[in-house]
C-alpha cells in the first residue's frame, strides 16, 4: 500500500466550482489537481446527490499536464486550464516544477 500524506483538507472540498462540478456530472471532469492531499482512493464525495469514489491519488509536477490532463480536468485546453488558475491566483507563476496532487475520481457504480 502506497504511504501518503495526511489530508490538508476535506473530500467535500475537492471541486466546488459550479462549472466543475457540472463538468464532473457530465463526465467531462475526472481529474482535480491540488496543492495539498482531499482525499485518499477508495473515498467518496457527493456532487448534487451524485455520488463519486476516488481512484488514484499521484504526486506529479504541473508540467507532466497534458492536453488530455486538461481536459479530465474539465478544460477544452492546457493553454485554458493555465489561463484560468493564473487568473485565479494572482500574481502566481506558471512553475513547470511545482508539485501537485493529482486526485483522479470517477462516478461510483452503486
């Protein structure tokens, strides 16, 4: 079993943006990257009564993204997907090096 980190924050917490969170119940959204660890595989979370478990939880930098990452996040693009969290957290740069949290979930089956 894989050792991680104790938890910076709660499950409920792992995607709340309202066009996320519609992404996810879409199925556009599988992936959440963050600084810190939300959640540990085999968890659940809820979106709007739709239940989610957590499959793999990986430590990568932000320049292991793809284009495929970006869009399991939700974006049509990486050139998106970076625009819009340098928008959200002013005056960060884009660190290719930065490590984060890849939290990778899906739609639970029961």
């Amino acid at each position: 079993m894989t050792e991680y980190p104790e938890k910076t924050c709660t499950i409920d917490s792992l995607v709340t943006h309202a066009k996320l969170v519609a992404a996810a119940l879409d199925g556009r959204k599988t992936q959440q990257r963050r600084n810190g660890v939300y959640a540990y595989p085999g968890e659940t979370f809820e979106l709007e009564g739709t239940r989610f478990v957590l499959k793999d939880l990986r430590r990568e930098t932000i320049g292991d993204m793809t284009e495929d990452d970006a869009q399991a996040e939700g974006y049509p693009s990486l050139e998106m997907y970076k625009a819009l969290i340098l928008r959200m957290h002013q005056g960060m740069e884009w660190n290719e090096s930065a490590k984060v949290w890849v939290h990778e979930f899906e739609r639970s089956p029961d």
